[in-house]
C-alpha cells in the first residue's frame, strides 16, 4: 500500500492505495456519497462548494484487462497473464472487469438486474450500460437525451447555449446527483429536428417517439433517460413535462419523463428579465425535470401554482419560502431546488425527489 495526498486551494484529501487489489480507501473509497474517484468540496465541512475533482488511479497491468496480478491469483483464481475482458465467469450478464472495479465477486451470481444500491432507478446492469459515461453503481446519477430543432428558413434559432449544460451539472453535482446531458456524446442524442414554426401536442409525440424511442417500444434508454425536446414553438406552453406513451395528462402521474421547451419563449424571457439566456434555459430544464422526479402541479402545493407568480394575490406571499424552480415565482430566478429549510411553507424538494418517477407505473 502507499498513501497519497491531493492538495486544492481549500481542503487536502488523504488517500491509501492497495496494490494489490487496486482500490483506494482514506477520503475517498466505494460507496461515498460524491462517488468513487470524485471529490466534491460540498461534503467537506464548513468548505463552501466551489469545486469538484474526478480522478482515477492506475497501476500497470500485464494482460490489460485492468484486474491486478494479485487479486487475479488470490482472488478470483484466474490467468494473470491471460486477458480476460469481458468474460461474465458467474452468468450475472456482467463482465469480471466490472464487477472488479465495483467491488462485486465475479465468481459469485448477484441478481444485477434487479440491485439498484443507489436508489437511483438505474439498476447494476444500467450502470454497467452507462459505465463509459461516468455511472457510479453506489452514486445517484441523472441522465438527460437532449434533441435540437434545426434552424428555420428566417434564422430562428432552437440552440440551447453551451454554458447551460455546466450550470445544470453544478446544481445537481452540489448534491451529489451527477448530471449527464447527451446531446450528442453518449449515442442517443444530438439529433436534428427539422423545423416547424409551431408545433403541437400530437407533433410533440410523434418527435418523442421517433427520436428517443426510435419506434421501439422496448429500448433500454426509456429506463435510463429522461428526454428533453427543444423545440422553436410549441402550442402548449413555454415549457410542459408529460408521460411520452400516455394521452397527454395535467395531474400528478407516475412515468412523466419527457418534456418540451420553446426556445423562442425561452428568449423572450431571457429578453424581458433582463437575464443570460443560458441561465433562463437551465432553469426551465432544471425546473422540467423536477416533474420527472414526482415534483409535480399541486406536490407540494406551491409547485406549478400560477398564483404564487402574481404580486397581487396571497399565494404569492404565502409560498414565498418555497425558493425552489419548482415555485413559478422563481422559475427564472433561482436555478436550484429548495432543501426546505426557509420556513413556513417550505418543501424539502431536494429529500423528496423520487428517481423511480419517470418510469413506467400506470
């Protein structure tokens, strides 16, 4: 073993190194609640969260299947010289070089289609589907598929700004919820709509089913990803989340994993507050997904409620504590969720949010 110290500008990490089985323990170890081989300041008392570190650690390897020369003899009885990626010696569908990594016995059958250690909704055999895209088996994970409207014949733009996607990691990261938004770099999204100038509710489905199901009903990604259609302009409104194989609902669902947002909306708000249009774009997704997580019209009650976004009514000043996304009258102010702790009235959205909302359960 050797021990290792990692220096930033506000905290040391002290980390012991087994070369024998190669993992690490100290400040950070398997099953942490930032994850294995990130460092997030947030855990780190009375550190503000201005920073987080992903690291991995490596040692050399003679057949390059990533498992030590030691664990390889002592443990799991197999040819140290003798590369064995992708072998699944236990037929838990899992190859040895994950369940090594993770710390799961190869040798041994483990119900990996059902253990969901994380609570996350993704069970071990989905983590081991995202394992190229940073999954954590013991770390909560939030994936996002995101397709663009292409431009229209007069200029108008569907882009959404390259920073949103940062500050959308930043505020779940802060909470220990990884956030991954494919729009293009984990094999589903980035796809291109062709444009239409307004586009409906039934032209919404037809996109959800085209373009993240890709007309099979079965595809794996619909347990994995929330999708996220940016479109021009909708019928609907600025922004709706609704179930993408159930008639169109307005009321607390189970299965909500999917939403639409205007882009045009989004830069006339952008316009009207006065604010970066990368910051107006991160709240309605932020906000869009909360729906995705159980956070819905009326749960709390301050959620999705028009009056909490008019001055003149009581529900304004009723749910004023509520400082969450969720609460029209921030949705384009605060890009973060509350953690109910402002007082009366206050939802704790951030212990209450349920990863099993979005799939299928009607």
């Amino acid at each position: 073993m050797f021990g290792a110290n990692i220096n930033t500008h506000s905290s040391n990490t002290d980390l012991i190194y087994n070369i024998k089985t190669g993992h690490w323990t100290g400040d950070d170890y398997i099953g942490d609640s930032s994850g294995y081989g990130r460092l997030n300041s947030c855990d780190v008392e009375n550190i503000y969260c201005d920073y987080e570190l992903w690291f991995k650690i490596n040692q050399t390897d003679f057949d390059g299947d990533g498992v030590p020369y030691w664990t390889e003899i002592n443990n799991y009885e197999t040819d140290p010289k003798y590369d064995n990626t992708g072998e699944d010696l236990d037929g838990d569908l899992l190859p040895i070089e994950w369940e090594y990594t993770w710390m799961f016995n190869p040798n041994i059958w483990e119900n990996h289609s059902q253990l969901d250690i994380d609570e996350d909704s993704l069970t071990n055999i989905e983590e081991y589907y995202m394992s190229a895209w940073d999954s954590d088996p013991y770390r909560r994970d939030l994936y996002v598929e995101m397709d663009v409207m292409e431009t229209g014949p007069l200029g108008q733009n569907s882009t959404v700004p390259s920073h949103s996607k940062e500050l959308l990691r930043t505020a779940y990261d802060r909470n220990n919820i990884v956030y991954h938004l494919d729009d293009g770099c984990m094999g589903g999204g980035g796809e291109k709509i062709p444009f239409d100038q307004s586009t409906d509710r039934q032209e919404l489905r037809n996109i959800y089913t085209s373009y993240f199901l890709h007309n099979d009903s079965e595809n794996w990604r619909r347990s994995v990803f929330r999708y996220a259609t940016i479109i021009f302009n909708q019928t609907v409104a600025a922004a709706v989340a609704y179930v993408g194989e159930h008639p169109w609902l307005y009321w607390h669902i189970h299965g909500i994993n999917t939403f639409a947002i205007s882009a045009q909306s989004m830069q006339k708000t952008s316009q009207k507050n006065s604010k970066p249009l990368d910051f107006i774009f991160s709240c309605a997704m932020m906000h869009e997904t909360g729906h995705t997580f159980g956070i819905d019209f009326m749960f709390p009650v301050g959620c999705d409620n028009i009056l909490t976004s008019r001055p003149y009514h009581v529900a304004y000043w009723f749910f004023g504590n509520y400082k969450s996304c969720m609460n029209y009258r921030y949705t384009y102010s605060i890009l973060d969720y509350s953690d109910g702790s402002h007082g009366l009235f206050d939802y704790d959205d951030w212990s209450g949010l349920d990863f099993s909302f979005f799939e299928k359960n009607w």
